[in-house]
C-alpha cells in the first residue's frame, strides 16, 4: 500500500491561499454568537469530554492545543487528531444526539469558547453554515479514513513513511529546515499504530537517509521532513 502522496497536494490551506472550513465558520461563530459563547479556560492535561458521553456544546479552540483520542476494546489508545486555534469539535454528537467517540484533552493550557446546543442549531438553519460545516465534516472523514489506511498498513516501514506524509500536510508548518510536524516519536507511533519501539528504528533509517530530522522546536521535540521524496 502506497499512501505517499507529494507534499505539494497536502498543504495546508494557510500555505495555499485556501481558506481552512473549520475557520471560516469558527469567525462566523464567533461574531455571531459572541454575548452567548462561555469562555472556558484549561490547564495541561484537562479532559473535556470523554468517550461514550454526550456533550451539549460545541466546544470552540480559542487559544491552546486539544488531543483527540480513542480507546479500544482490547485498551489501546490511538491519537486521532490535534487541534489547534481556529478549530471545533463536537459537531457529530449535537448533529446526531449520540455519544461522542472520542475523549478531548488539553495537551497544553488551552483557552475555549462554548457555543450552546440549542445556538449550534440556530446556525444550522444558515444555508451558508450548513455548507461549511459539510465540508469540515468531509475533511475530517478524509483523515479518518487515511489513518484507518495506516493502520492498516502490514510493514512499519509504509505506516511510519506514509503516516509522515500524511502527517506533514495536516498539521506541518513550512521552515527552512523543511516541514515541522510538532510530534514527539511516542506520539508519532499513536497515530500511526506501531510500538515506539518499533517506530524508533524506522526513524533511525529516515535519520540515516536524511529525509528526515528530529530535534527540539518550540520547547518540544519535533520531526523534520527534509526530503519528502525519500518517503515515498
């Protein structure tokens, strides 16, 4: 399975001029329903909303990054996405009435907003909103579906090379150093289904063939891309 697909195609919409779904809603929100958003602030490591419960607001990332993960039967956990200023979560469970799927957590202090579900369904009368909402939903059905790829992936060589790929257009910033994705190995190996320790060698190969980079960035450990077509 071959999931490298180049850079260039996965770039975010800041980088392409594209305006991101989520945002473009996320402002309108915002101006819209200032007066009756609850402002919530957050330390490291909060729990928003688990697994298997309801939740009766949308829940709007003002400042600060939220993890999304889910838990297995057999009890492994797999980070699904990391959201960031500008994004929501949420909307499934008001649109369907059923429990979220995942559980929310701050990975760092985090500031948001809560838009009430009775004003999450007000919107949904906006034509304009709707449309929008659709086409953040289809985004995220995208990533959902290439990391249930990844995961599905026989060899750690295709999950960690592909998931890099993957990885680098979702949540990569452009530097001169090449594209920062802002995980640590442990991290890496969540999202993309393998042991750390396991991941560990695929990344020494990487490092080897200087496709790659890892050092510290933002007070944190981050993976470099620098030669994309070495991961192909």
């Amino acid at each position: 399975m071959n999931l490298a697909t180049p850079l260039a195609l996965y770039m975010r919409p800041s980088e392409t001029g594209e305006q991101n779904p989520a945002a473009t809603l996320f402002e309108e929100m915002e101006n819209r329903f200032g007066e009756a958003l609850a402002p919530l602030s957050v330390k490291r490591n909060t729990i928003l909303c688990s697994q298997g419960t309801r939740v009766n607001s949308l829940f709007l990332i003002k400042q600060g990054e939220i993890w999304l993960t889910r838990l297995s039967s057999d009890g492994r956990e797999t980070l699904l996405s990391i959201l960031g200023p500008g994004e929501f979560f949420g909307e499934s469970s008001l649109l369907g009435g059923n429990a979220v799927t995942f559980s929310a957590r701050a990975a760092k202090r985090s500031s948001l907003l809560l838009l009430p579900e009775r004003k999450f369904k007000l919107l949904l009368e906006d034509p304009w909103a709707c449309r929008v909402l659709l086409e953040t939903i289809a985004r995220r059905c995208d990533d959902a579906w290439t990391q249930m790829e990844l995961l599905g992936c026989t060899h750690v060589r295709d999950k960690v090379r592909s998931g890099l790929i993957w990885l680098s257009g979702r949540f990569g910033v452009e530097t001169q150093e090449g594209v920062r994705i802002d995980l640590n190995q442990t991290q890496l190996a969540r999202m993309v289904g393998c042991a750390r320790e396991t991941l560990s060698r695929e990344v020494s190969e990487l490092r080897r063939l200087r496709a790659i980079q890892v050092r510290q960035a933002n007070g944190r450990k981050s993976f470099f891309v620098v030669k994309p077509e070495e991961l192909g």
